[in-house]
C-alpha cells in the first residue's frame, strides 16, 4: 500500500518535494492533498501535480483520512504551530528544517509525538544524498586520516527590503543550519565551545551574516560562515591528517566531490519537471527514509534521531545568542 502524503505549504522547496515524490513508484508514494493559507496558491498547486484535495485550512489537512503523513514546508516561523497541530490530530510528520525556532519548541513536538506514538522527523535532506553518505564512509574508513577541520559556507545574495522583512530567525537558522548539523555529525555528540562568533543584525534582531568557530575535543574545529548579502563558494572541506574531502557547491545537495584530489561525480535521479533549487531531486532519499520507518512502525529516524535534533537546537540557540540575535 501506497504512503499518502500531505503538503503543507505551496513554497519552492514544497514544489521540489512532489518533484521527487512524482520520481518514485505510486504504489510506494502519492500525494493525496495540499493545504496553504491561500485558496488560490493552494489550488494552483494542486492542479500543477493533479493532486486531488486543496485545502485553505491546515485543520482540514489535519482531519483527512486519507493522509498517512505530512510534510511541512510552510515558511520557519510556521514549522511548530503546524507540526504541533498535525500531531494532536494523529497525523506524521516530516518537518522542514530548521524544526523550530528554539529549542524548547523542539523538544515539545517531540513529547508530543513520543506520547502519541507517531512518527516524527527534521528534514535534513543532506545526511540522505550519496554524497554525504559517502564523505562518512570515507572517514570511517580512515581515508583522511584523522579528521581536525571542518570549513563550510552558505551565502546567497537577498534584497535588503527582504532581508528586514524576515521572522525566520536569519542567516544561522535559515543557512547555517546545515553547517552545523555536518559538525555534529561528524565531530559529535558532544557540546562543542563556541570558541567565536561575530556578524551583523537587522533592526529587528535577526542576524544578516554571521561567522563562527566551533571547538571540540582532540583539537578539533568546525568554521562556518553564513550571508543573506554575498554570494559565498557553498563548499564544505573535512580536513585530516591525511588528507581532504571537498563536498562542492552546493554541500548539502552536492553531486560532486573531491577526495585526496580524486574528482567523483554522483548520478541523480532524473526528473523531466524543472526544479526551484539545485539537485533537490535528491530529496527522494529521505522520503524513502519516512517510508520505510512508517513500515517498521518506528516513530523516529535512526539518522536523525529526536536526539540530534535537540541536540542541534540546543547549539543553534546558544550560537545566536552569543551573536545578540533576538531568540
């Protein structure tokens, strides 16, 4: 039997999800309905992908029977009041990253979720694409040694009138969210110092750019940088004592990868539908992860336990803290 999934939210990474969903066998994944605020955009949506219910309420999305589980692609500030109301309605749930605003938020979906049984899940989409899978397993095995640095970017270039318009919670949650994660992963669990942080912020407190070192045990340390003003090189390096691996531009969707000056290109699967963002087709990994966890009658991930996305609310909090950023 098919999993019947809902789209909350008609935004551009809602848009790549059904892409990739539409990529995958229909007795596996169908889409069943779409809800946004807007009627209009709701069944505009609908009728782009045929599918067969638009809703304007995200209650009504919430009371289909016909939906097995949700995805949550509305705008950051929406992620937890959305994801809340899936869950006291029974529904799964697969949450855009960032989770939520703060910490606390996090850990009530997860209560939540725990309490009532079901399935619960940040999309972080990178630690699914091959490429990332592989940059672990290369490390693993020892490839580079031991691992001491990691240096990563995400910077795209925005209007200032939208930049001062944002109540996502700037540059860290929206890009370098990603940087962080890559540094848990690979460097955690643990709490890492927030050895430095510097950036600039917006009249309404929201951070702009920000640049930050992140230092763990064994000399090992994480920088990163994020911007809403300048395009940066969106790369990712894990240095080792014995070497390098570059995931390229862009890191967290990569499909290519250098490893010890060895050049790897990385096949994706094909859509004939255009995308909004590059090589998001690759989202279809961790769709397939939501499916075979709902199979086993899991209620979190293995790859991204409920754990590590405490665990990176925690550090994404303290980091904008540190950076006068207004939680």
């Amino acid at each position: 039997m098919a999993t019947r999934w809902g789209i909350i939210g008609t935004s551009n990474i809602s848009h790549d999800f059904v892409v990739a969903i539409n990529t995958l066998q229909q007795t596996e994944h169908l889409v069943t309905a779409v809800a946004s605020r807007n009627i209009t955009r709701s069944q505009e949506f609908a009728k782009q992908f045929e599918i067969p219910r638009a809703y304007n309420s995200y209650l009504c999305m919430a009371n289909d029977t016909e939906v097995d589980v949700v995805y949550v692609g509305t705008l950051n500030e929406h992620h937890y009041s959305v994801s809340r109301l899936m869950l006291e309605n029974g529904k799964n749930v697969l949450c855009e990253e960032p989770f939520c605003k703060n910490a606390k938020e996090v850990n009530e979906l997860i209560e939540l979720a725990r309490s009532k049984k079901l399935f619960l899940m940040e999309a972080m989409w990178m630690f699914f694409t091959p490429a990332f899978i592989t940059l672990k397993e290369k490390i693993d095995q020892g490839i580079i040694g031991e691992p001491l640095q990691i240096i990563s970017s995400f910077g795209t270039p925005m209007p200032e009138s939208l930049i001062h318009q944002r109540n996502s919670g700037g540059s860290i949650l929206e890009l370098a969210v990603f940087s962080v994660y890559m540094s848990q992963f690979l460097f955690g669990p643990e709490k890492p110092q927030i050895y430095g942080t510097c950036g600039q912020l917006t009249e309404s407190g929201f951070d702009k750019d920000a640049s930050v070192i992140l230092k763990y045990s064994n000399g090992r340390i994480s920088t990163f940088f994020s911007h809403f003003k300048v395009k940066l090189s969106n790369e990712a390096i894990v240095f080792g004592t014995k070497g390098s691996i570059k995931l390229h531009n862009p890191f967290w969707s990569a499909i290519q990868m250098t490893i010890n000056g060895e050049h790897i290109n990385i096949d994706v699967p094909h859509t004939n539908k255009a995308t909004r963002y590059r090589n998001s087709v690759q989202l279809i990994h961790e769709i397939q992860e939501v499916r075979k966890c709902l199979l086993q009658g899991l209620n979190e991930s293995s790859i991204i336990p409920w754990s590590l996305s405490i665990e990176n609310a925690v550090l994404l909090e303290n980091i904008r803290k540190e950076l006068g950023v207004n939680i």
